[in-house]
C-alpha cells in the first residue's frame, strides 16, 4: 500500500525536524510545502509554530499561504496546527497588539495570568482532561501526560471547541481545540514522548 | 504546580558523553546517542546537550548528534555550546533542538538574547549561567565553560538576561558541579526571588535529600548529569519520589 503523505507548512519557524520524524514515526511520510501550489493540492496538513503569533503571521503571508490554507480547510482537508500553529486559527491574538489569525476557530489568545508558584511560560507536562461532551475519542489513557510550553492560550468562544483542557493551579487552559475539519494541539505531540506520537497518529489517521 | 522536570546533562566533547568535575577534567562516558534513547526510554522530561569545547574553538559537533537522535527520541531537547550567531542557532533549530542554550555570547555581544528572542521566541532561548561562589550568598557568572570570570554579579546578570528575552535560565553551581554534595539552594533562591522565568538548576545533585528540598522550594527543573551517567539513581527511581 502507498504511504499517506503529510504536509508540513514550512514557512520558517521551528523544529519542524523533529516533528517529521515522529509522522514518519507514525508510519506516513512528510511532505514539506511553502507554497500556495502545494497546500492545494494536500491531503492532510499540520501547521507547526513556536514564538510570536504576530510573527508567524506576518511568516505566512509573506509567503503568500494565506488565502491556500484557508481555502484548503474549506473543502475539508484535516488540519492540524500546533502550538502557535493552533494558536493562530483563532480570530484574533493580544500578543504584542493586537493581530488577526486564520479565525477558523472562534476565539482569542490571551496571556495566561497564572498565579504561584506557576510561571509563565508555563514548560511542564501535564494531563488532558477531554471535555465529556465532545465525541472525539482520542484514546487517552490515564497517565498520558505531554509537554507544554507557552505564555498565551487559546480562550474559545464556544465551549465545545474547546475539546481538551489541562489546569494551571486554579486556571482552566484549551489543550485541544476541534471544530469539524480543524484541529489544534496546545502542546507538542512531536515532544511528548509516547503519548504523544500516538495523539499524533490519531490525527495523522483521519480520512 | 506541575512536577520538577528531570533533565540529564549531556557533555560532548568530540563525538562522546563526557563527565566534568567542577566544569573541568573530562572523563569520557560513552556513546550520546546510546545513552539519550536509554534516559528517553526511563521517561526523562528533557535532554539538555552541551558541547564542552564548542566555545573554545568555534565548532560543534553536538548537532550530528540531535539529529541522528530525533528519529528515536521525543521530548525537547535543547543544545548549548559555541552558539555565537542567529545563524548557529537556526543551523541548531534545523538538526533538531527545540531551545538553545546560550552563556558567553549572551554576555559578550550586548544585544544577543533580545535579537535571538525575537527571531526565535523566548520560549525557545535558554540563558546558561555558570555561577561561582565567592563570598556568602554572591556569586559571579563564569564564562568560556568556566574558565573565565565576567565580572557580573549572577543576580544582576539574570534579571537582566530575562528583560532581554529569555525564557528559561539554566542555573549551574560551579563549585558543586561534579561532587555530588547536593544543589546549591541558596543559590536558586537568590535568582528566583528575582526573576519570574522558570529555573533549571544544576550541579551537585547527589542525594534523596536533594529532590525533597527542590520540591519543597518550588525548584522548576533539574539538570542532573554524573549522578544519572554513573547510574547513582534511575530516571524512573527519582520521578517515583516526586
């Protein structure tokens, strides 16, 4: 049987590396686009993304993928952001001023005020706890615990986004988010050892 | 509060794990990429690598090694050692790490953390700082692997590394590092009173006293190297008192 092909969107951010090391993990095969062409014409995509969500916007539409990824979600195509990379299919985020996203998801990133002795940025494993009303079943067992690192959070506009949540002492934050088609991991599933290659495949197995 | 990170220290010099003594006289331990897949299988949080003579010569060998092991190995990995320009540390991004680690040249070059924060995300950049006692409760940030005193007060350098853009500082006692004679608290708890980043600290763990201490004051991470590559205590053994 032929291999399923994953588009990484490389448009200058991060360890995409690693991350295509654990899809090929997962037994698919990488494929890396920076072009409208290419996104088109993909049958899965993740977007990866580390720093600074007005950054990584201005990184997307300097390359001109804009308009491609919203065009591919559109007719469906699963995707998967990641990180900033889910961060940035809010509507809107209040890091350094305001900045719009992809709005895929409705929602806005905030700085996360946690209180002590938790830091910001928060860099940790943590539990997911699923949101119970939410039919998505990823598998995860009880002590699947995978790593964060991040200073914003992704505050949904409808709960059931929201599909996963961890919490920072008395704070509730979106570790998951998933509307039809669109997928967002807060955290690193490339990072986050065995639970997280298997997060990783869940989504990487989507028809 | 989530729990302390467990990280194991990596030395590299040339292509092997090596284990100093207060920075200094190397013993070579083995193969890196051996040992890490093994600390990876014992569920280490993270894996900090180092390359010990990077800085001293301009080279580093440590990015064939991330490379090769992120086909096996899955959790952050942050590299150090000889970065001196946004160009070696996107090079590093590329072979596989996650954050860098960076001590001289965030002290040399006036303007480093804040360019490297801002290209990279703070979240990403590691402010390596190697302390030596010199009277009580003062330490002075060493550089060139602890060869060489730059005349900042650890304190005074560390908030100053965090308004520029630091997202992480890795906290290592150079009076204790390599003697297993316990982490120096004192020292964690003159920086962290002062900065808001979290704090992996480093040099000296010996003992169960050691973890019991570090959860109680809220330490962030752990570097743990000689005590984990002499197999003194497991992964699995340490992460079971937490």
């Amino acid at each position: 049987m032929k291999k399923k092909i994953i588009s990484i969107i490389d448009y200058g951010v991060g360890n995409i590396l690693s991350l295509s090391r654990a899809v090929e993990f997962n037994g698919y095969k990488v494929r890396f686009v920076n072009n409208p062409e290419d996104i088109l014409c993909s049958n899965t995509i993740i977007l990866p993304g580390v720093g600074a969500f007005k950054r990584g916007m201005e990184k997307i539409k300097e390359k001109n993928l804009y308009e491609a990824i919203i065009e591919t979600s559109n007719k469906g195509t699963p995707i998967l952001g990641i990180c900033l990379g889910m961060q940035m299919l809010a509507g809107e985020s209040q890091e350094f001023g305001k900045s719009k996203g992809f709005n895929l998801i409705d929602g806005k990133i905030k700085l996360m005020r946690l209180n002590k002795p938790n830091k910001t940025p928060f860099i940790g494993w943590k539990k997911i706890l699923v949101n119970k009303t939410t039919n998505v079943d990823f598998s995860i067992n009880k002590n699947d615990s995978f790593y964060f690192i991040h200073s914003y959070h992704f505050e949904c506009e409808r709960k059931k986004d929201m599909t996963g949540f961890v919490t920072y002492g008395d704070k509730k934050i979106t570790a998951i988010v998933c509307k039809d088609n669109i997928y967002g991991y807060q955290f690193h599933p490339e990072k986050s050892g065995k639970s997280g290659l298997k997060i990783l495949k869940y989504f990487l197995d989507l028809k | 509060m989530s729990k302390i990170r467990i990280i194991p220290r990596m030395d590299i010099k040339n292509s092997n794990l090596v284990k100093t003594i207060k920075l200094d006289g190397l013993r070579v331990i083995g193969d890196p990429n051996k040992i890490a897949i093994n600390y990876y299988n014992n569920l280490a949080d993270e894996l900090l690598f180092l390359d010990t003579v990077a800085s001293l010569y301009g080279r580093n060998n440590v990015s064939q090694i991330i490379s090769e092991l992120s086909k096996n190995v899955f959790i952050p990995i942050t590299v150090g050692g000889g970065i001196r320009s946004l160009n070696d540390a996107l090079s590093m991004f590329k072979s596989g790490a996650d954050k860098i680690a960076v001590n001289t040249a965030a002290i040399k070059k006036k303007n480093f953390l804040n360019n490297l924060s801002k290209e990279f995300g703070s979240q990403s950049i590691v402010t390596s700082i190697d302390a030596k006692k010199i009277e009580n409760k003062k330490w002075r940030a060493f550089i060139n692997n602890g060869r060489e005193d730059s005349g900042l007060d650890v304190i005074e350098w560390s908030k100053r590394a965090a308004d520029k853009g630091a997202g992480e500082i890795l906290l290592t006692s150079i009076d204790n590092e390599g003697t297993y004679k316990g982490l120096d608290f004192d020292l964690f708890n003159s920086v962290s009173a002062q900065v808001k980043i979290p704090i992996i600290l480093g040099g000296g763990f010996g003992s169960l006293e050691d973890l019991a201490k570090a959860k109680k004051m809220n330490v962030d991470a752990l570097s743990i190297s000689g005590a984990l590559h002499y197999k003194k205590f497991s992964i699995k053994n340490i992460k079971k008192k937490l």
